[in-house]
C-alpha cells in the first residue's frame, strides 16, 4: 500500500508534492493560514498547487475559502508521506511550523500549547520545547487531568536534559522534577514519585532552592511513611517541610 501511496505522490509536479510533505509535518488536517505561512507561497501559487492535490484525492477540502481547512484523504497517506522527508528537513519544517503557529496564534497560544511542543521537541529545539511542555502540563493539571500532566513532565524533563546544564536550566531543572514527583505522590505514587526527584535532591540542596527542598522532604517523607513504614522518618521529613514552608510562608508547602 505505502509503494502504491508514493507512487502517486511522485507523479505530482515538484511544487504540488513539496506543498504535501509540508501539510504532511502539520497534522493530518491544516488550515488554509497555517500552510500559506509555512510555505511561503503566493495565495495565488497556493491554491493553484492545492488544486492538484485536490484534484488528485490525496486532500478534500472543508469550510468555506479563506478559512478552509485541508484534511489527508487517509492516515496513511499523510504517515508515508512524512516519512518519504528527509530527517534534516523533518527537523527544519517542525521548527517552522512551531514558530509559524506561535507567531499565528499569539493571542491565543493557550490551544495550541500541546502541538507546540511535539513540534518543537520533533525539531529538537528543546528550549522552546521544554516550555510549551510545562504550559501543556499545567493546562492539564487544571483541567483534572494528572496522566496528561505527568507525561507533559516527563517529556519537559527529557527536553531540559537535553539542554547545556546552565543555572537557569537546572533551576526548570528542579522544577519540573519536583512538580513531576508531587504529581505521582498525589495519585499515591510514591515509589515513582521518588525515583522521579531523586537526582535533583543534591542539586536543591546545593542551590539552597529552600521552596522545592520543602516539597521534596513532603516526597521523601511520603515514601519513608507509606513505603518504608519508618515513621519517625517520615514525621521528620514532614516537619523539615513545615519549618521551610512557615519560613516561606509557601501555601503549598503547608497544604502538603
């Protein structure tokens, strides 16, 4: 099937299959804004190397012209056309198109916090990445959704170490693994919840990062307590957290 898929994308004129693999990158459904931005193309050129597509039935078209919505026949159209790309130019298109929509949708960024991120993690520009991430994570946590927010985390996690280990990175550093911790502790997760905060515990403590070392005592009491059973650990990892968070008078510190 994908032999049959690229053979009719190769007989496409270059400009028309070019115009596909950029959609391709997008999702399998683009608008009309988005891909003019993104390729570059006269409004002209645009519809005219649409229409073939169109007239090929590798797109249909929903909406009304200009805010027409342009949809992959198949899934698997769209997959085998992705994957015919280059890995370089991948990379190039996701961070075009990641910068596309922010700039696009600057007033209303607050959707698209989720796409953001697979783009900008699929272009490797983790800095960019890592933030869209923890914006995506704390969307989900106030919409209820602790999983989501968890793997929003995780992936802001692995984008952080990706990154040169300056101090500003490893203060998100911190961040982002205390809050990933304390997610798992609320789902009673303690065993993952400390394996998660684990290798920054050091690292707080050297930066003296005095609100997150509160909430990592709250992590490791909960594991010494509901883990361990030891506790008289865990009632003096609780009390550490309390006389940091009175200190800082830090709201979160105290509900914990």
């Amino acid at each position: 099937i994908q032999d049959v898929i690229m053979a009719r994308v190769d007989t496409l004129p270059e400009n028309a299959k070019e115009l596909l693999q950029t959609g391709s990158v997008i999702e399998r459904e683009f608008n009309h804004a988005l891909i003019m931005q993104v390729s570059g193309l006269s409004e002209q050129q645009l519809l005219s190397q649409l229409s073939v597509l169109k007239e090929a039935e590798l797109l249909f078209e929903r909406g009304i012209y200009p805010e027409s919505t342009y949809i992959f026949k198949h899934a698997l159209t769209r997959e085998v056309v992705y994957n015919s790309i280059l890995a370089r130019w991948q990379k190039e298109l996701h961070n075009k198109i990641g910068l596309t929509i922010e700039q696009l949708y600057k007033n209303n960024l607050h959707d698209h916090y989720g796409v953001l991120a697979e783009h900008f993690i699929n272009s490797e520009n983790y800095g960019k990445a890592a933030k869209f991430c923890r914006l995506a994570g704390k969307k989900a946590e106030k919409a209820g959704s602790l999983n989501d927010a968890i793997t929003c985390g995780e992936k802001q996690v692995a984008c952080l170490e990706k990154l040169p280990q300056t101090e500003s990175v490893e203060i998100n550093l911190i961040d982002a693994r205390s809050i990933l911790g304390l997610y798992s502790a609320q789902l009673g997760n303690f065993d993952n919840a400390k394996e998660v905060i684990d290798p920054i515990v050091d690292l707080a403590t050297k930066r003296n990062y005095k609100k997150r070392i509160s909430h990592l005592y709250t992590i490791i009491g909960g594991y010494a307590g509901f883990v361990e059973e030891n506790y008289s650990k865990a009632f003096e990892h609780f009390e550490n957290s309390l006389t940091i968070g009175k200190e800082l008078n830090d709201t979160l510190s105290l509900l914990l």
